[in-house]
C-alpha cells in the first residue's frame, strides 16, 4: 500500500502544476463549502440565540390544549388556572435540566395617550425571569440591547415597553404616560395607567405598530386573573429540549393536566423557513463546488492515465489486477483530496481569523439592529466536508482510470 | 518408485501451444499475425525466436507472457488453458510464474532501481522488508548493487535493461519473456545482456524465452525458433543432441 501512495505521491509531485491547479480548486471549493456552512451555523445559532434568551422565549412552552387554535376567540376557557399554573411551575422545576420556568400571559386591547388611542397586543412576562434568561445569553446575544430607555426592574409594575411604530404613531418616549383599556376576563372594560420606560424594534415589522410589552403581573391585573397563557421553560441545553418535551408531557398527563408542549422551532415559523432557505443555499452551492471539484478531479486524472499508459501497461504485465489499476488512480487522486483539504482548511481558519480580527457587522434577517457578523468553525461539519471531498475524488477518479483499466495490455505497452 | 514416477512427471512441458492462431481487426480486414503454431517448450530452456520485422515475433512472446488471448488454438500453461483463466487469474499467473523484459526496459521513472526490482514482490502484498532484501540480492547479483537507490533516468541503457533482467527474476519464476531485449542497446551491450539471461539460465534453471531479428545474438541460444509470416519455419535444438527441423 505505501509503495502505492508513494507512486501516486511522485507522480503528483511529477505534474507539479497540472496538480496544483487542481489541488486549488479542491482547497477553494473546501473553503467555499466550509465557510458558508459556517455562516449558516451562525444563522441558526442567533435565531435560537434570539429567540430563546433575546427575546426570553426559553425552549419550551406548555399551553392549555388548543390555546393556539381556539385561545385568541375564548381566551378564559384556554387560559391555565391558578392552581394549575402552580403545579406546572413546581413540576418543571423538578427537572434538573430545567434552569427556569415563567409565566407568560398575553392580552389585546386599545393604548391610549390621553387625547388619541389605538390597538395594541402586549405580552406580559415576569421582570425578574425575562432579566435571568438575557443574563444566560452567549455569544453575541448576551451583548446585545434591543431597546432604547431602562429594563424592567425585577418588581415592576405599571410600566411598559412600547415598539417603535406604536411609539412614533402617539408621540411617546420613555417617560410617557400611558393608558391600556382591555377586557376582563369576564368581559367588562378595564383601565389603568402605565409608564413608558422602553421604546424597542419588533423582530417582524408588521408587529411594529403593536407590539407592547408590560409585567406579567400587570397584564394579570388588567385582564383580571390570577392565571396565565402559557408557561415558557429554559433549559440548561438545547439538545434536552426535545427528550424533556416528552418528558413533561408523560408527567402532565399523569397529573391529568391538559397540556400541550411546544418546541421553540415550532413556535418560531420563520426559524424553519429561513433554516430551509439556507440549506437550498448551501446545497446550490455545494453541489456547484462539488461539480467542480468532480470535473477538474477526471480532468487531471485523465490526463494522467494517458501519459502512463505504457507504465499502467507495465504494472499489468507484472501482475496488477484491473480493479488495482483503480484503486492506483484512485488513490492518487485521493491524496491529491487530501492535501486539497488541508489547504481548504488553511484558507477557512484563515477567513474566520481575519472576520474575529476585524468584527464586521450586519443587519440579520431576524434581529432589527446591527449584529456582529460570524463565522463559526464547526469541528464535524469540518470533517465531513473532508470526507466528501476525498470520496468525491477517489470516485471521480474511477471514471478515466476504468479506461486505463479495460485497455488491452499489449496495447498499453505499445503506447509511446 | 516414488521418485521414478515424480521423474517421468518432470518432464512435462512448461508450456504447450497447440493449432495457435492470432487475428488483429484492423477496420473491415483481419491481419493473420500468427497461424499454425505448433510448440512445446520445457523447463529449462533458452529459447530464441527470431525472424524479420512483421513475423509475428512480439505476437508469439504476448500470447506466452499471457499478456494476449490467442483468436484460435490453446496455450497451455501448468495443465491450464489460458484462454479459460479469467483477466484476475491471468494477472495472478504473470505475477507467479512469468517475469518480462522488455525493449524499451520499462522501468517505473518516479521509482528508484531497488523499488523497481521490488515491484513485483509488493504487488503480491510480500512485506518491505523481505522484497528490499530479495531486491538487494538480485541487484547484486546483476552488478548494480551501488545503483539500487537510483532512479531509472540516471542508469544507462544497458544498467536500465539489467534492472529490468532483477525484476523479472525477483520472483523466481520458471519462465521468463523477452521481447527484443536488446534492440536499444548497442551490439556490445546487447551480447552481455544475452550472455547475463543465459548465465541465470543455466544457474536458476529458469526458462528464457526471447525475441531477436539480430542474428549475432544467436550464438549463445539453446533452441532457435525462425518464424515468417506468422509461421515456424524452423526449430532447431542447438546444444542438444537432437536436431528437429519443422
Ligand atoms: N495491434 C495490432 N493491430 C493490428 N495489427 C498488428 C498489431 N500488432 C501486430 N500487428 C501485425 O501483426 C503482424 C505481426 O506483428 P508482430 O509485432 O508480432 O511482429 P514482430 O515480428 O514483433 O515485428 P517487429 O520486429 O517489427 O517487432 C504484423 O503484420 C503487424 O503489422
Ligand atoms: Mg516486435
């Protein structure tokens, strides 16, 4: 076997330019794979990021059973009682896996400035929780501020954070005095007042003129309950989020709860859309880089099975098998993969350092401010592209070395 | 008894060609490079097969070596037909039992003189270490033991042609063929070539079969096989006692 690499390995060495141009583009077509794989971890990564710790979302969220279809037309009857609300808490927090779990309730209703009022939907969410979530953040999304004004203290109150659509529409900033006038959970009209203290971007635009953010405790008052619409659960990691889903619905059930267990994919439909938008992306571009590396691989090796023939013909007369004629060539043009990849691998550290050296930034799909752009280094996806490459070539291979192969020996040895 | 018997089995021909026939296509017409070849040659002999350009020469040597099927007739090597062998077997069989020369000697370029030697213990799968010592030996013993870490573009011809003679050896095998060994080497040359086949002939017992259309280089051979136009004209046992005219 090493005599083989070390024929393949000289005779690389030999075509020094044919083997270099190809090992180019092997290297650039691994750095094209490797880099926009490793943008698009990035993507998916803050869209999680966003969603589940920027936004305090947290993995999971447990409904009463049909709230999403039924709850916006009879919110009491979807709504998750006091008592049960309790027991829910006090079951998550039994997981070991579980950092937190919180209560979220959200109420419609008009906002009014004092002279003009609109529609408004505002989402009620503990303070101190939604405070918790954002300092467990990583990455980027730890230092990222959505919001123009102060947070939440963890007690507060009558306060409110207002999205900028909404802000500009009734001329209020942080300080403002607010009114919201809902309905009670029994359908009589309520009113109380609050103060503006953060004006924000909402991540979708048409929830930009809408979109209000207040205590949990608060939008309890308002609606005149002691309950919630859902109880949203932070894990310790993400990959629990679907075993602990199973989990706590089996523990629910045997408690007689009606619940249902979303994930954050599910509750996020952009994240799938955008998630499929990239994988089109990247398998548009790895199959063009694949396609390319494929050709310039039977290029070079076809050219090589010309040159040696009579040396192929030699080998077959000293007692080469025509499956080890392949295997020769296919060998050859493996290594050839091989040192591709590392020069790949070269250029892609190479690219990541300069983006960490220089910090560029860009506005994402999802986040309506100016985030650091990344490039994450994904050990297996690293790997695997390695793997394609060398297996894509040593089969490339086998195209023009079968000719070499099928050849008739006295006709190999004939060649000039 | 035993041995008598093991005796009488001995002299059973290393190979066998029997009504042989080879037709190349060539387009609409097929061109008879061989016909009629009738043959036997035993263990142990030092065969040479002359006659002009275009006889049949290199044909003969091809369909010997099992580098080419015959179109008519069987070649029978070791109780076996080779036209019945599959392309893998065949591959087995040269790597086994025939050792080749050639004219234009051949040599891996990008392999030094010692890993050329050793190329066809390697395609057996035989060990480093144990090829490179058969390897070494050999190149001794053809006088090339302080250029087996030289590349083939830095040997002369004729050193290029006794690397070749090494690798053929390697392997010890019972037959040996050689298609126009000598016709790139100067005449001098030429006759040492002949005469280092002939000396491992006689002490390896190893069959040599070569092709020539220098009649010089006759002197030395044990059996004379003339062909023309693709037929044997002539077979004529030299250093034997008998004298066979076909
Ligand atoms: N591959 C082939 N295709 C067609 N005809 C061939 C082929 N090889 C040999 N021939 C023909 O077969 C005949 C015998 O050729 P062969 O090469 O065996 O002769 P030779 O005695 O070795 O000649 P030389 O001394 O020139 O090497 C010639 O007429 C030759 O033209
Ligand atoms: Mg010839």
């Amino acid at each position: 076997m090493l005599t083989w690499l070390k024929i393949g390995f000289l005779n690389l060495l030999q075509n020094r330019r044919r083997s270099l141009a190809t090992l180019g583009a092997i290297a650039f077509g691994f750095a094209a794979i490797s880099l926009l794989g490793g943008f698009t971890d990035y993507i998916f990564k803050s869209l999680e990021d966003t969603y589940i710790y920027a936004q305090s979302n947290g993995h999971l969220s447990v409904f009463k059973k049909g709230f999403l279809e039924k709850g916006s037309l009879d919110p009491g009857k979807y709504l998750i009682e006091e008592k049960e609300l309790a027991t829910i808490i006090s079951l998550c927090r039994q997981e070991p896996e579980v950092v937190l779990a919180t209560p979220q309730l959200d109420i419609n209703g008009l906002i009014s400035n004092g002279s003009v009022s609109t529609i408004m939907m505002a989402s009620g969410k503990d303070p101190a929780a939604t405070n918790r979530i954002g300092s467990l953040a990583r990455g980027f999304t730890a230092r990222l501020k959505l919001f123009k004004g102060s947070s939440f203290p963890d007690d507060a109150f009558a306060k409110a954070g207002i999205s900028q659509g909404l802000a500009d529409k009734l001329g209020l900033a942080p300080g403002s005095e607010i009114i919201f006038m809902t309905n009670t959970i029994d359908g009589f009209m309520n009113a109380m007042d609050a103060e503006v203290i953060m004006t924000f971007d909402a991540s979708i635009e048409i929830l930009n003129d809408l979109y209000v953010s207040i205590p949990f405790s608060f939008a309890q008052a308002l609606y005149e309950t002691k309950g919630a619409d859902r109880v949203n659960i932070l894990l310790k990691n993400s990959r629990q989020t679907l075993p602990l889903k199973r989990r706590l619905q089996k523990i629910f059930s045997a408690q007689g709860l009606a619940t249902e267990i979303f994930t954050w994919k599910q509750l996020q439909p952009s994240y799938s859309r955008i998630h499929n938008m990239f994988n089109v992306i990247f398998s548009f571009v790895f199959i063009i880089v694949l396609t390319i590396v494929a050709l310039s691989v039977i290029n070079t090796v076809s050219m090589a099975v010309v040159e040696r023939t009579r040396e192929t013909g030699t080998l077959r007369a000293l007692g080469l098998k025509r499956s080890g004629v392949i295997k020769m060539f296919a060998s050859e043009s493996a290594i050839l993969a091989s040192l591709g990849s590392l020069g790949g691998l070269l250029l892609t550290v190479t690219v990541w350092a300069l983006v960490i050296f220089f910090e560029p930034t860009w506005i994402p799909p999802t986040i309506p401010k100016e985030v650091p752009l990344e490039i994450h280094l994904v050990p297996w996806f690293l790997i695997f592209t390695t793997f394609s490459m060398v297996g894509l070539a040593a089969v490339a291979a086998v195209i023009p070395a079968r000719r070499a192969a099928q050849m008739s020996i006295i006709d190999a040895l004939g060649h000039i | 008894m035993q041995l008598q018997s093991n005796k009488r089995l001995d002299p059973m021909p290393l190979i066998t060609l029997k009504q042989v026939k080879r037709c190349y296509r060539l387009g609409q017409t097929s061109i008879t490079a061989l016909s009629d070849i009738n043959l036997q040659i035993e263990q142990g002999e030092f065969v040479a097969v002359w006659g002009p350009s275009g006889s049949g020469k290199s044909t003969l040597c091809n369909l010997i070596g099992t580098l080419d099927n015959p179109t008519f007739g069987q070649i029978i090597v070791n109780g076996r037909n080779i036209a019945e062998m599959t392309d893998a077997e065949q591959s087995d069989h040269r790597n086994h039992s025939v050792g080749f020369i050639f004219q234009r000697f051949n040599l891996i370029s990008v392999l030094t003189a010692l890993e050329n030697v050793c190329l066809p213990l390697t395609l057996r799968g035989e060990s480093k270490t144990v090829s490179s010592q058969k390897a070494r030996s050999i190149l001794a013993d053809v006088g090339l033991e302080t250029e087996a870490d030289r590349r083939p573009d830095k040997l002369s011809g004729g050193q290029q042609q006794r690397v070749a003679i090494a690798r053929a050896l390697v392997t010890e095998p019972p037959l040996i063929v050689a298609d126009e060994p000598t016709a790139n080497l100067d005449s001098k040359t030429a006759e040492q070539i002949v005469a280092l086949m002939r000396r491992f002939n006689h002490s390896l017992g190893t069959t040599f079969i070569f092709s020539t259309h220098d009649e010089h280089l006759l002197k030395e051979v044990g059996r004379r096989i003339r062909l023309h136009d693709g037929r044997i004209i002539e077979d004529i046992v030299t250093t034997a006692n008998e004298k066979q005219v076909c």
